[in-house]
C-alpha cells in the first residue's frame, strides 16, 4: 500500500487523515510534512462601507475579524469548511460548495449590496475583486495572511530512496507548487488534487500522475485519495 503524505498544517492534516481511515475502515502509513505555512502579514481595517465579506480560505476566516468586520456580517465562503469556521468566528456564512469560479457566479447571481471586501492572503486564484468590481459589484482587496515555503520531512525522500509510492492530496496551486518543486518530476507520486487550478499547477511543476477530485471539496478529497491509496 501506497504512503499517504499529508501536505496541510497538522490540525487540517489529522482531520483528513481520520476522514481517510474511517472510509478505509483501517490505519494508513503516512507522513506529516506541511507543504507551507502560514503567518499573518499587517494590515489596514475594513475599508469604509463594506456590508459583507468574501472568504476564501479558512486562513482568512480565522483572521476577519481582526480587520473590524462585524459579528453578524454576511460572509460569502468558498466551502462548506471555510463556512464553519466563519460561522464560529460570529459571521452570517454562506458556502457555495464549490471553487471560486462558483463563489463569483453564486455572488453575481445574489448581486449583494456593495461594496464588499475579499479578506484573503497574498496569493489567490480567480482575480475575485477585479472581476465583481468590473461587473459592478464593487469589491475590494484585503490581504491578512502570507504562504511560506516549508522544508519537506526528510522521511519523504526516504521512502522514495526505498521505492515507496506517494499519495499526495494537494489543496491548493500554492502547496502543488511547494510540494513539487522539492521533488524530482519522476519520482513515483500520485497526486490527489482538489481542482482543476490545483491539477494545472501541479502539471506545470512537473507532476504526471494526477487524479482531479470530481468535486472541489473534503469529502471528494478523501474519496479521491482513498481510490489512490487502493490503487497500490
């Protein structure tokens, strides 16, 4: 069987873990080695006016109401995970199950009151405010949060030394390009990725084994890697 590399901070890594073994119904061998960190970057307040936020990451949702975004305040949210975590921070959260083309079409659909404010780190998919506020939606941009690159645990390039194969679920273009820019492109790795910009940035970094979830979400995550892992 296949080794599980989990790429997330340890909190999301052991919970995706969990949700593996239990559709398993067994322990898998895996590897904790985050793929980025997380640190939080100075800021501004919210701009003047803003009458609902944009979420994109659970990140973001952990740090909105650090920016004086108010306790009741509509929060538009990418998924259902980033969801809970806004609505346990006090926010009135709508989740689009989906990815951020389905954030924006959901909010231009809604046409909410203006203006918004995206809370987000610095870097994102999906251009969210230049393409609401070109449709009239006016929406600005809030960085709270930066990615940094982590060193990969020295375990997983002793497995590969040992001829193991890796199943590595991937979240984001940000943590494909951490992940596999310390890696050879041959190395024997199957990547899990929860969208089509996370399989597009993992092909570009040279990744050739991919498997794209059918939906962008944990549970099609975990189905996804469960498929993978069996595989072996």
């Amino acid at each position: 069987m296949a080794i599980l590399v989990l790429t997330r901070p340890e909190e999301a890594s052991r919970r995706f873990l969990a949700a593996v073994e239990e559709r398993l119904s067994q322990r898998v061998a895996h590897i904790l080695s985050p793929a980025i960190e997380i640190e939080s970057v100075a800021h501004g307040p919210l701009p003047d006016g803003v009458v609902s936020v944009i979420l994109t990451s659970e990140q973001a949702a952990l740090r909105a109401r650090n920016t004086g975004a108010r306790t009741g305040m509509k929060a538009w949210c990418v998924g259902d995970r980033t969801a809970e975590v806004a609505r346990r921070e006090g926010f009135e959260a709508v989740s689009v199950g989906g990815d951020v083309e389905a954030l924006i079409a959901a909010i231009l659909k809604a046409r909410p009151d203006a203006p918004l404010a995206h809370i987000r780190g610095e870097q994102t998919t999906g251009d969210v405010s230049a393409r609401l506020t070109k449709a009239g939606i006016l929406t600005h941009d809030l960085v709270v949060y930066r990615q940094k690159d982590c060193t990969l645990s020295p375990e997983i390039f002793e497995a590969l030394a040992g001829g193991e194969t890796l199943v590595v679920p991937l979240f984001s273009p940000r943590s494909a390009e951490a992940f596999l820019r310390q890696v050879e492109p041959t190395d024997p790795l199957r990547i899990v990725a929860m969208s089509q910009a996370v399989a597009d940035k993992a092909a570009v970094c040279g990744a050739r084994d991919i498997l794209l979830a059918e939906r962008p979400d944990l549970e099609a995550m975990a189905l996804a890697t469960c498929r993978r892992i069996s595989m072996a």
